[in-house]
C-alpha cells in the first residue's frame, strides 16, 4: 500500500527531468561537504581569536582582558540569524518556494506547520551547541570526522521511527563507519598532552596553540569534547527524522524549514542569553556548557575587524 508520505516524496522528485533529477543529489551533497567543512574552519578560527573584552581571561585575574573568542553559544547565535535569512528568501524572493498548483501546502505553509516547527529548531539548536562546545577542546579535523557519527545514529532510527528497511550494503557501509569514528576518537584522545610539552614552557591555559591553529587540550577535555561532539550527532539523527516527517507529511518545503528553524532558535536565546550571562563565571573549561557572557562579545567583537569578518564569514 502506498502512503501519503511516498506520493509526496515521489511528486517532489519527479517534477524535474531526468538529468537534473541525477544531477541535483550529487550537487547538493557536494555544498553540504564544502559548506560544513567552511563552517567548522571558521569556527575554530573563531574560537582562537583574541580581542578585548569586558570579561578577564581568568576569574582571578583583573589584569588580562584580550581574551579569545571562546564562544560556542554565541556561534549558535550566529548561525540561527543565518538560518532566519532564509525566510525573506523563500517568502520575498521565491527561492526554494513549489508553484502553488502543484504543491499548495509547500507554497503557502499553514500556521500549525510553521508551529510544529518548534521541535527541529530546539534539537538543532541543541545539537549545534553541543558540538561547538565540542570543538572548543577538539581539532577542527578531528571534530569534522566525528560528526559522521551522524549516519550510525540515523541509519538506527531511521529504522526504529520510519519503518526503513536496511540492506546488506548499509550495514557494510555502518560498520565501516563504525570502525573510522573509533579509530579518529583514538587519534585525538592519543595526541601529544600540552602540559607535557617542554617546546614552550610561558605557554598557559587559553593562550596555548598548537601549529595548526586548534587550542591544545589535555586527554579529559579532548574525551569530553568527543562526547559532547557525538551527542550532538545523536540529537542530528533525531533532528533529521522529525525534519523529514515535516516535509512529507506537513508538505514543507526546506528553504521555509530552514528560515523557520533559524526564526524560532533566535526566539529561544531571547531567555537563553540572558540565563547564560547572568551565570557565575569560572575558570574550568567545562564552565562554557552554563556561562558565556553575549554583552561581552559584542564589545570584542566591536574591538576587532578580523572577529567580525570572520563571524560574517561563519
């Protein structure tokens, strides 16, 4: 019998021809690579900026205030206004947005769509603030590869909340991906511990920084930076299966889910910023999952060009 779900599915893929149909995966797929690889670079790039601030680099001290820019809610910020941009896109513009004879629900979405949009937004804000925290004590190489955790997890629930059948080359392809993940956590946990590095004997704390630009880290930080990275696949995997449900069945169109979900995540750091600057402050690495002061990167980020053009540019 076939379901709602596969006519739509069916309908959006076959109203295009038969080569853009074999092209537009492959493209696609290809600017997801590049854009996601662009976006942890200028992420951690980011992270290793310092500019003055309003908050001292240490709690205990009041001399140092040209901190770096060690912000991973303050990047989740940016990219949900990013994300928003997409609504004027796809409502103003028309990119993205189906013709209203051939698909109505995907032209116009109705209120109760644009509502139930609330529970991607809040797993892909959860998601993308685990993995910055993540990244903070991670190597952009090494956090790039964890993400593909990502496939594990969806492939499992895929299974469990869709109904999908798994053949013999997905599970090959699971394992091999399996195996890739563990030996990439290894690489990472095993890499050279700072501390005991006698190359620079002045470097302390935040201003350490190894040769490709990714802050150093002791082997406890750099194993609950991976944990906190393949969480945040977890929550990915989820995010996909409640975002697919959402275009098939609610007939959402992806710019409009996009805008959406960068929309009502601006709208969670309303309280969230607030909360998070108000928070006591520490000097443990940790102390970034509950305290990040937002007043504090605006002011660094008014007192230094390249942070800005690099925000931009994330």
């Amino acid at each position: 019998m076939i379901t709602e779900d596969e006519i739509v599915r069916d309908k959006a893929i076959n109203s295009d021809g038969p080569e853009k149909k074999a092209a537009s995966p492959v493209f696609w797929a290809a600017i997801m690579l590049l854009s996601g690889t662009c976006t942890t670079l200028f992420a951690k790039v980011q992270f290793d900026i310092s500019a003055k601030g309003l908050d001292t680099c240490n709690v205990g001290d009041d001399d140092e205030y040209n901190c770096k820019f060690q912000k991973p809610w303050f990047s989740v910020l940016e990219m949900k206004c990013a994300m928003a941009l997409c609504a004027p896109i796809f409502y103003g513009l028309g990119w993205g947005r189906p013709d209203l004879q051939s698909d109505p629900r995907g032209h116009s979405p109705s209120a109760e769509a644009l509502k139930a949009v609330w529970l991607p937004a809040l797993l892909d804000l959860l998601n993308t603030v685990l993995g910055n925290i993540g990244l903070v004590w991670v190597s952009s190489s090494i956090y790039q590869m964890t993400r593909g955790s990502v496939v594990i997890f969806s492939a499992i629930l895929s299974v469990q909340w869709l109904g999908k059948t798994l053949r013999s080359f997905h599970y090959w392809s699971i394992s091999f991906v399996v195996m890739a993940v563990i030996l990439v956590g290894v690489a990472g946990i095993k890499q050279p511990d700072p501390a005991s590095d006698d190359g620079d004997d002045n470097c302390t704390g935040n201003d350490c920084a190894d040769d490709d630009g990714d802050s150093d880290a002791s082997a406890t930080e750099i194993i609950i930076g991976l944990l906190f990275i393949l969480a945040a696949q977890l929550v990915t995997a989820v995010q996909i299966i409640t975002e697919e449900k959402l275009m098939t069945r609610v007939g959402m169109a992806p710019v409009c889910l996009v805008g959406m979900e960068g929309l009502w995540g601006m709208l969670y750091f309303i309280p969230i910023s607030i909360i998070l600057t108000l928070t006591p402050a520490s000097d443990e690495a940790i102390s970034t999952v509950w305290h990040e002061n937002f007043i504090d990167s605006f002011v660094q980020l008014s007192n230094s060009t390249e942070l800005c053009g690099i925000a931009f540019g994330y």
